[in-house]
C-alpha cells in the first residue's frame, strides 16, 4: 500500500497560511510567494525588535534636550553635570521625570548645573 503525505503536508501549508493572513495579493494565497514572505517578515520582525530599543533611546535625548534647553543647558552638558554631581538616572526615568515633574526636573537641572560650576 502507497503512503500518501497529504495529511502533514496540509497541516503545514495551513499553519504557513494563517501567518500570512492579511497580506497584499498573492502573498497569502500561493505557497511560494508566502514561504518567502514568512521568512522575509519573520527577519524584519527580530531586526526590528532591537532597532525599537534605540529608536526609544534616541526619542527620550530629544525629549531631554527640549527640556534641558528651557532651562538655560545642553543635553551632554546636563548629562556631564548629573554624572559630576554623583545622579544615576537613565535617559527614559529623566525622560519621564521631565513630562510628568517638571518641578522635580528644574532642581535636577539646577543640580546639574551647580556640579559643572563646581567641577571647572
């Protein structure tokens, strides 16, 4: 009697198609098209996992930069001035600090300020 392959086969082409549920034209109905298209997403989705961590970096220094700039600074001099006066704060706390608390962050600034006066 003949094996027939038809049963994991169809299995696997149904779990390749359901991925690709929702793209444009061929790509989520022809199994070549997909396969490529699956592998082709699937590398943009890890690369863009970690570009995501430097695209929120980059957005919280512009935000500071802003903030800083209001109060008389520039971003690496405030962070040259925090790191003198002994402030261990990341870039998204102060980021936050800056939205949220504007109070709290114009003494941090203040403090910035005071330890690039005192470190010259």
């Amino acid at each position: 009697m003949r094996i027939k392959y038809s049963v994991p086969r169809n299995k696997r082409k149904k779990k390749l198609f359901r991925l690709t549920k929702g793209y444009y034209s061929d790509k989520s109905h022809r199994l070549r098209m997909a396969t490529q298209q699956i592998s082709k997403s699937l590398t943009h989705a890890f690369t863009d996992r970690k570009d995501k961590k430097g695209n929120f970096r980059s957005l919280w220094i512009t935000r500071l930069n802003a903030a800083v700039r209001e109060e008389g600074l520039s971003y690496s001099r405030f962070i040259n001035g925090l790191k003198k006066a002994g402030i261990t704060l990341n870039r998204k706390m102060l980021s936050e600090m800056a939205i949220k608390d504007p109070a709290s962050f114009k003494q941090l600034a203040a403090i910035a300020g005071a330890a690039l006066k005192t470190a010259k």
